[in-house]
C-alpha cells in the first residue's frame, strides 16, 4: 500500500526558505494519473491548499501562494519537495503531503488519500 511521510525542520526563521520533502513508499510519483500535493492547517483554522506536482512533472499552486511555492521531485529518490520562500509567521502549521487524482477536489479538499501523518513548522525568530 502507498505511504506518504513528510521530512524537514520544525522551525524556520522569519524571511528564510522552508523545504518540505515528502517521501512516497509503495507505489511510484510517475504512476499514470497521480498528483502529489501538499496542503497545510494553520492553528486555529481549516485546511488550507498548496500546490502539486503531477504524474508528468506538471505542477500548480494555489494563487494565494504562487508567488512564493514551489514543487519539485526526485523520481531517483521517490520523492517530492516544498519550497516556500519568504516565510512569516503566517505560515506556522502543519504541513501534509497527500495523493490526489482527477476526482480530487481542490477547493473542498475532498478525495485525497492517502496522507501523510503532517509536520508541525514554526516560523519564528
């Protein structure tokens, strides 16, 4: 069965990069018809969508995160990775890596699985 785990600090500095990589057993990131996305839960609030990377190498953000996310991968390694410039404090939460297909949805965050189990990041001086 496929398995997601997420990987990186806890806590980043105010301005810096956050790197987030998410690491998939089971099944392969270029298997037809998957996307692998990242979504995050800022204390106190719902979830909140990131970005993904597809089965092609393809990838889409958020609008409200464009400017700032990017997603890249290591087919080599299994692996897909966050890159969040400029972070605030606004960005502390937990951070998921999930797959997605073409029944995903984006804006109800609904039909994603599996999940990884999240890694809490603080951004904070």
């Amino acid at each position: 069965q496929v398995q997601l785990q997420e990987s990186g600090p806890g806590l980043v500095k105010p301005s810096q990069t956050l790197s987030l990589t998410c690491t998939v057993s089971g099944g392969s990131i270029t298997a037809n018809y998957y996307y692998w996305n990242w979504i995050r839960r800022p204390p106190g609030k719902g979830l909140e969508y990131i970005g993904y990377i597809a089965y092609h190498g393809n990838t889409y953000y958020s609008p409200s995160l464009e400017s700032r996310a990017s997603i890249s991968r290591d087919t080599s390694k299994n692996q897909f990775t966050l890159h969040l410039s400029s972070v605030t404090p606004e960005d502390t939460a937990v951070y998921y890596c999930a797959r997605g297909d073409d029944d995903s949805d984006y804006v109800r965050l609904t039909g994603f699985g599996p999940w990884g189990q999240g890694t809490q990041v603080t951004v904070s001086s």
